[in-house]
C-alpha cells in the first residue's frame, strides 16, 4: 500500500552509507552551527532532527528540502520562485499564498 493509506510508513533502515556518513555528519554540525547564529527557519531544524537519525512527518520532510534548495534561507525568509518544482505548492514562505 501506499502513502495516505493510514498506515505508519517509518523509515526502518536509517543506517547510512559508510561514504555519505563523515559528509552527513559535516553537514549537521554546520546546521546546528548555523542555526545559533542565523535566520531561523523550521525545515533547518528538521533537517537537524533528520540527520541525528529522527524521523520527520512530512511537512516536517517538506520544510527541510525546501530549506535545503533555498541555501537554508541565508539571505531571509523568501519566495524561491520555482513553481515548476513539484513542493512549490507546499513552499512556506510563497508569495500569494
């Protein structure tokens, strides 16, 4: 079955690739480095979460690649003005919403 059918469909095998685990673990401690001393958005922290090996719910996943494709919002809190990109509808900070 697939999503939206009720069920939980929890990531059971996190166990990362020995070759992406050193890359993954830089890249955590430069989000949390960046979270104490920059703008503040909610898929940062859910990246944070699901690099320490968390689950996220989706809009909790959403938030994250949002934040990711947009540079973590380093320049504020803007519209990417992607609306080709299949998560624009979903994207936090668009205009016209």
């Amino acid at each position: 079955m697939g999503f939206g059918d009720g069920q939980n469909h929890e990531r059971k095998d996190r166990k990362l690739p020995e070759n992406l685990t050193e890359t993954w673990s830089k890249q955590k401690a430069g989000l949390e480095t960046s979270l104490s001393t920059s703008k503040q958005s909610g898929g940062r922290e859910a990246q944070v979460k699901y690099l320490s090996g968390e689950n996220l719910i989706r809009s909790e996943a959403m938030l994250a690649k949002c934040s990711d494709c947009c540079g973590w919002y380093e320049d504020g809190k803007k519209d990417c003005e992607v609306p080709l990109c299949a998560m624009y509808p979903w994207m936090p900070y668009r205009k016209n919403c």
